[in-house]
C-alpha cells in the first residue's frame, strides 16, 4: 500500500484519483465524510508447535483528508512500528 499511495500527490490528486490508485477507502470518519481510512494487514501461518497461530507481518494505515472541494490535502501512512 506504501507504494500505490506514493502514487498520490497533496494539493493535486482528488477523490477520484485516489479510488483510481487504491480503490474504494475500507471506512470513512462517521464525523467526517472526507476523513478516509485504508488498512493493509498481511498474516503468515504459524509453525506446528503453536497449532496454527498466526503472526502478523505488517499492519499498515493510510489515512487520506480532502478539502471541501475533493482535493487531497492531508496523508498519513502508519506502519505496524507506529502503533
């Protein structure tokens, strides 16, 4: 997900632009309809001694705000290390 939202530029990508790169947000702020929300969560399999647990290899946020007008203006991208 990093690197499809390099693909996105503030101030110049728009809503439309946006879905385009990374599809449809997974959530939208209940406040706020231009507070979008992308998680990327990755699992491998466990090793036989933990009968099928699963470790989490990255859990990735991208938050995205756009302006009034649909205009990108804010990008946050949070790693599995950030939380």
């Amino acid at each position: 997900m990093k690197n499809r939202s390099e693909k996105i530029s503030l101030n110049k990508s728009n809503t439309n632009d946006v879905i385009k790169v990374l599809g449809n947000p997974h959530t939208k702020s209940i406040d706020d309809e231009n507070l979008w929300f992308y998680f990327d969560r990755k699992l491998s399999g466990g090793s036989i001694a933990n009968f099928g647990d699963l470790n989490l290899l990255e859990n990735n946020v991208l938050v995205l705000n756009f302006d009034k007008y649909g205009i990108l203006t804010q990008k946050e991208f949070f790693s599995k290390e950030d939380m």
